[in-house]
C-alpha cells in the first residue's frame, strides 16, 4: 500500500502487531472480504428456507450486491496495489451461528423468516460499521478513489437494511404474531 507508516521509535510489538493505520485499513479489507465472500456462499441458503417471497426476492437480489461488492472489494486492493486477501470473520461467524441455531428451533413459515430477518439485519449492521470505518480511514489516508468505492458499499448495505425492515413491517412480523 502507498504511504506505510512505520511504527514509532520505542514501541515494542509483538508478533502480527498492527503498528500503523494502513496495516489496521488492511487488514480490516480483508476481513470485510472474507465476510463478503462467505455471505455469497451462505445468503442461498437463507433464500431457500425463507417462505416468504417478498423476503426470498429481497435476499436474491442482495445475493447480487454482494457479488458486485466482492468485485468491488478486489479493485479497491488493486487501486491499494495489493493482492486481494481474505480472512476469516469471526463476527460474522458468530451471527452465521446463531443463524443456524434458529434454524434449528425453527419451522418454515413467518416466525422463521422474522428470525432470518433479525440475522440478515445483524449481518447488515456489521457490515454497515465495517464499511463506515472502513471509509473513515481511506479518507483520512487520502485514499479517495478508494473512499469512493466505500461510500458506494455503504450505501448498499444502508439501503439493504431499510428493506429488510420494510418486509418485516410490511408482513413478515404481523403474520409471525
């Protein structure tokens, strides 16, 4: 990445110690990227035991972002000239548990799809921070091409958000009453 910082005289780090605001940068990208890549393996499977179609076609075109986000997420490290890294996202991790858990107590009709609302929101709203900060620190990096892109994400993500709540008001939390 351009402008790397180099950690200040006298600071003692230990072995993976982020030691500047570029490595934290990057290494937040690869753990957006990582979630990014896992929820287009794992968003079908939240359209296929939804019963709702209202909530089905909002998680199929979600599906879509998200693999324009994942090209997204790849030229941003190509305009970072660094190869495109994924890690493991333990938050998302964590959420995709507790969706399974649910699935698990869970029959096919609206309480389920209430409950698969409550994790893609969960989702949504991990990837609403990340994304923020993520964009916060390319603008004070002065990575602004690369804040553009960001900013394009984070509006997704914010627009993906209002419509899960719009399917839940709408019908999905009423019928699961």
């Amino acid at each position: 990445m351009k402008n790397k910082q180099q950690p200040l005289n006298g600071t003692k780090t230990g072995k993976g110690a982020v030691l500047s605001l570029h490595q934290l940068f990057f290494n937040s990208l690869k753990d957006i990227y990582g979630a990014e890549k896992t929820l287009v393996k794992e968003l079908p499977e939240m359209m296929e035991k939804a019963s709702s179609p209202n909530l089905q076609s909002a998680i199929a075109d979600h599906l879509a972002i998200t693999e324009n986000q994942v090209l997204r997420l790849e030229k941003i490290f190509d305009l970072l000239e660094e190869k495109p890294e994924s890690e493991k996202c333990e938050a998302l991790s964590g959420i995709l548990k507790e969706r399974n858990k649910m699935f698990e107590q869970t029959v096919t009709g609206p309480v389920r799809d209430a409950a698969i609302i409550a994790s893609a929101q969960k989702i949504e709203h991990y990837e609403i921070t990340s994304y923020g900060t993520l964009l916060a620190f390319a603008k004070v990096l002065g990575e602004n091409d690369v804040a553009k892109l960001l900013r394009q994400t984070l509006a997704e993500e914010l627009e993906s958000d209002k419509i899960l709540t719009d399917v839940a008001n709408i019908s999905i939390n009423t019928e699961a009453l």
